[in-house]
C-alpha cells in the first residue's frame, strides 16, 4: 500500500474544531484527538523535523485519517472521550480504572448497619463517599466500629443472632440483635457516626467534650472515661492525616513522567479529612508533558463516569490549556461546574506536595520492579538457551480439598510484570475426585483448543506446577490439539520441598535440571508459580464457600424456603439430616414418604 499523502489530505483539511482518527494499513484504530482547528492540529503531526521517536513511530504507521467536525471544542472532547472509551486505541494515553468506587452505606431502619458499598444506590439509606479504595473504607469503619459500637454485620445475620457475637465481647458492637442497647442510644452512636464521615471531626470531639464533663460532673465516671476513649481516638486521626485547618471536597491530582512510564496519584479529601488516596499508571504509548497526562486523566476520570462523584475543586500539580474546555464539557454533560486550583497556599499547598511525592515514589518503585523484572526475564532466557527473553509465560495450578470444588488456575506474566486480565480460571468437572493429572488435561485442553484454531494468544514458555506426570499430561494435550511447538516447564518442589531446592523439567522428562537458589530465574519461576498457587486456592475457596452455603436442599422440588427452614430446624443442621435414615426423615413435620424419597435421593446421590 502507498504512503499516507499527508500534503493532499491537509490541503482539503477543515480548520473547525472537531475529531479525528488515526489508522493504519490494517484499517486498525492507532490514535483518536481533538482540536480546536484541525489543520493546525494535523499539520504538526507531519513536521519534517522536531518530532519525539514515539510520534514519529505513530505517523510512520498512518494509512488514513478521518475527522468529525462538531460545533464547538466542548463537543469535540465529549465525542474524544466516547470514542477512546470505546475502542481504547493503543497510542492514546489509557487510564485503567475500576468500574466504581465504593462507598460507606448506612441502611435504614432502628438498628441501621454500616458497611461497603458498590455500584447502583438502590437500597434506602445514606450514601459516604465515595472513597479511593475498598482499604481507606474499612480503615473508616474500623475506627467506627472501636468507637461507637454501630453494628457492621449483614442484615441475615443481624436477624437470627440468639446470643451476642464475638463483637460484642470485644467492644465492637452493643448488641443491638439481642436487645441489649436501647433505639435511643443506638441512634446517638449512629448519629456521632454520620458526623465523623460527614467530615465534622471537631464538631464531634467538641460534643463529646461537653458530654464528658457532664457525666463526671454527675459522678458516671465509667462513662466519662468511654468518650474520654473516643475523644482520644478521633484525635488520633486527625493527628495522623496532619491536615488540619482544611474544609471542603477536594480531590488532589498529582502526575509525574519519566522516559518508563507516568503515574498519577489521587487523593480524596471529603468534608476537609482525607479519605484515602490512589495510584494510576495510565498507558502513555506517546511521549506526553506532566500537563498533557494530567489533562488526558481528568477528562477519562471525571468524563468517564457519571456516577462518579464530582468534587467542588481540583488541586493539580501543572496547569494545561484545556482545563477551560474540561469544565465547560462538565457543565454541559453533568450539569456540574468546579474549579481546577494550581498555584495554592497553606493546607491545600500541603495537600498537593503530597499528592506529589507519593507519584514520584509510586512510579519510581514501579519503574525498578519493571527493571528487576526485566532482568529475571534475560536470566530465564539465558537459563533455558532462548535467542530473546520471553515475553509471556503462562502458569497452570490445580487446587481442591481432598477433590472437592477442584479449580485449575491460569495465570500470565509478561516482561512489566502479571498480566491479571488475561487471568482465567476452570471449574473443573467430570473427573474423578483427587484426580490431578485429569484436572490438568481438562484445563489445558479448554484453554489451548481456541489457541489451536488460532484465536487468542500463544505463550512462549508454558509453566506446569507439577512434576514428570504434569508436564507428560501438558505435553499430551498439546499434540492431541496440534499447537505449535512451546517450551514446556515443568516446576516440582524437590524432595525437601523447600523454596529454592525445585526440580525443572525442561520439555520432557529427560531433561531435568536444577538452579542455583540465588538465580534471577528461578526467582522468576518462583514468583509465577506462586501467584498460580494464590490464585487457584482464592477460586477454590470462592467455589467450595459457594458449594457449602448452598444448601443441597435447594435442588429438591417440593422444598420451598419455609420447609427447608423447617426440616434443618428439625434436624439440627444439614449435617445431621445427610446422617439421617429415610424412615427418619418422613417423620418429620409436613414432610411426606414420597418428598422424603427425594430429599434422601438429592442428599446421597453421587
């Protein structure tokens, strides 16, 4: 195909604002921008000189340009973020974030709960946040719960407690389920609650003073001492988060850039305390200034979702042009305006160091594991006589308890490290308990039957926890399907089964190796077949927790809720009920000779 003919394309160029989109000779998506005028835009992609070698490699590829003019460049930017949301070209800059961001929800009711919360705001109650992680929540709701007693448990369990829980023998909660607090007290600690994640810590330290001082004054002096207690415990926090003298809904964004990478770190600061704070590596595919990432970021973060809670300022670390279209794209999609602060003073001043030192520190650590990586990448290559380093290897796992809720792990590592969206896991099925090797050939067999037809990708070293049979099933089920040669690793745990002492097996059994236990290699080898390991066990875990929460009740036609309820309560348990005898169980309440034929078939069938 010929060269793109940028000079005949940019003489019919508009010079309105809008759109355009970067492919190559594949008809491959590669770049999506905006413009305030287009051709001036476009033109200084295909200057003769001046230009940074990852541009240049992106104008190297160009086969065809299309453009959208729109009205005005608020709308440009509303369509530039629709499109890289929607086909995330490679040479853009890339946030990667989670779907949503949770939430402290208190429910309704006398008793009401704390607890996380995800996604659509449907249930009655009220709604903080929302907060960076799922960490900085329960680091909330732990002070919370040591200071106040507001219950956290589910609502299932609230309902049927006997007894009071561990809990309340702790000092975590007044056992509101068994009636040992009254509504009224409650409802004081759930108000004191409400105030602490409202942001009014000193308005709640100062009440609590004054509710000090009366109970000493009226001699309850076992009282003063608990909110002496929880005075204390609120000071801690604001001491901690050294911000004192902030109000308001702030989020800090600091982003840094170097030649390996950009990081931007996030913090949330509510009702002037801080939440909690975040890191992002956005995928920089072309070499961008501190304000261009910046930029990119804030339109994909706060354009990117509309449940997303937008606060009243921005602080940033670098002012950029586009900031006004931002805002004004803000108002028009959202209805909402804020301000982008970059020269500050005070406690937002120390907001923004922080902000930007925690950026440095994160993609500085980042950028040295890639490094370390790297390096045990080129010692596996060198390990195992390969011409280049790989750059995927994927790592199979088998995990059960004594062959219940078997699950085969897949994990993928690439030269930057896990690649945890190409994770995948397998339930496995008819096989027969215990059995590994068969777990394994089915695993294989699913995963690589696809690779066989040529969809998905190959790994360049294939890693089999296990030992000579392991890999002897790996190796099967690759000539059964036909895929092309892969190198085949086999890691077993030695006879000592201590870490540094793995026996390898490098495509058969016959080639047996061992590495020194200071090898970057095998560190690598370690490190891939533990996070298989890890992953494995968190899926058999999830299926078995599954498995033993459902109860085999469930499948019996005839057993509603209430008679299953009925028939456990009768029984003691389901434990108690697989040990019981047919007769046994037709002499319970409501429960006929025929239902219990088909209870006692579903509880002892295979």
């Amino acid at each position: 195909m010929s060269a793109f003919d940028s000079s005949a394309f940019l003489a019919s160029c508009s010079v309105r604002p809008g759109v355009y989109r970067m492919f190559d000779a594949e008809a491959k998506l590669l770049y999506v921008g905006k413009a305030k005028n287009l051709k001036k835009r476009l033109s200084s992609y295909f200057r003769k000189t001046g230009q940074a070698p990852k541009t240049a490699a992106l104008v190297a590829r160009i086969a065809q340009i299309e453009i959208t003019i729109t009205a005005n460049e608020t709308e440009a930017l509303l369509l530039e973020q629709t499109l890289i949301k929607q086909w995330r070209p490679p040479y853009n800059i890339l946030l990667r974030d989670d779907k949503s961001y949770p939430y402290v929800f208190l429910s309704s009711g006398d008793f009401p709960r704390l607890s996380i919360h995800r996604g659509a705001k449907k249930e009655l109650g009220r709604y903080f946040g929302p907060y960076p992680s799922a960490g900085a929540i329960r680091e909330s709701l732990g002070l919370l719960q040591k200071a106040f007693f507001v219950r956290q448990c589910e609502d299932s369990f609230y309902r049927n407690r006997t007894r009071p829980c561990l809990q309340y023998q702790i000092k975590r909660c007044k056992a509101p389920c068994v009636g040992l607090v009254d509504a009224e007290e409650y409802a004081q600690d759930v108000r004191h609650s409400v105030m602490f994640l409202e942001g009014r810590s000193n308005a709640l330290a100062e009440e609590l003073s004054s509710s000090m001082e009366a109970a000493a004054m009226a001699l309850d002096f076992e009282r003063a001492a608990e909110i002496r207690d929880q005075i204390a415990l609120l000071r801690r926090v604001q001491d901690q988060q050294s911000m004192e003298g902030g109000s308001g809904n702030v989020d800090i964004v600091a982003a840094v850039v170097s030649p390996g990478g950009a990081c931007v770190h996030l913090i949330s600061v509510r009702g002037g305390r801080v939440l909690g704070s975040k890191n992002f590596f956005p995928q920089v595919a072309i070499e961008e200034s501190v304000s261009d990432v910046l930029q990119a970021f804030l339109e994909q973060y706060y354009l990117g979702s509309m449940e997303r809670e937008l606060p009243a300022e921005l602080i940033v670390n670098s002012s950029h042009e586009g900031f006004a279209t931002l805002i004004s794209a803000l108002i028009e999609l959202r209805g909402e305006e804020l301000v982008i602060s970059h020269r500050v003073r005070g406690t937002r001043a120390r907001w923004q160091q922080l902000a930007l030192t925690n950026a440095e520190q994160a993609l500085g650590a980042r950028l040295a594991s890639r490094q370390h990586l790297a390096a045990r990448f080129q010692a596996l290559a060198e390990s195992l006589q390969l011409d280049e380093p790989p750059t995927r290897l994927e790592c199979f796992d088998i995990s059960h308890s004594s062959g219940e809720a078997t699950v085969a792990s897949c994990v993928v590592f690439g030269p930057e490290g896990p690649l945890k969206s190409d994770y995948r896991r397998y339930n496995i099925e008819g096989v027969t308990a215990g059995d590994d090797y068969a777990a394994m050939h089915q695993a294989l067999s699913r995963r690589f039957k696809k690779a066989a037809e040529g969809v998905g990708k190959l790994p360049d070293v294939l890693l089999v926890d296990g030992g000579k049979g392991q890999l002897n099933m790996a190796r099967e089920v690759l000539q059964e399907l036909a895929v092309p040669d892969l190198i085949l690793l086999g890691v077993a745990k030695g006879v000592t089964r201590k870490p540094g002492l793995e026996t390898l097996y490098l495509n058969d059994a016959e080639h047996e190796f061992t590495l020194p236990g200071d090898s970057p290699a095998l560190h690598l080898i370690q490190q891939v077949r533990d996070e298989a390991h890890r992953f494995a066990i968190t899926g058999h875990r999830a299926r078995r927790g599954k498995a033993r929460t459902t109860s085999t009740l469930e499948d019996v036609p005839g057993i509603g809720p209430k008679r299953r309820r009925e028939l456990l309560k009768h029984f003691g348990g389901l434990q108690e009920l697989n040990r019981a005898s047919l007769p046994e169980i037709a002499k319970a309440p409501g429960i006929s000779k025929k239902l219990a034929e088909l209870i006692y078939a579903t509880l002892h069938s295979e």
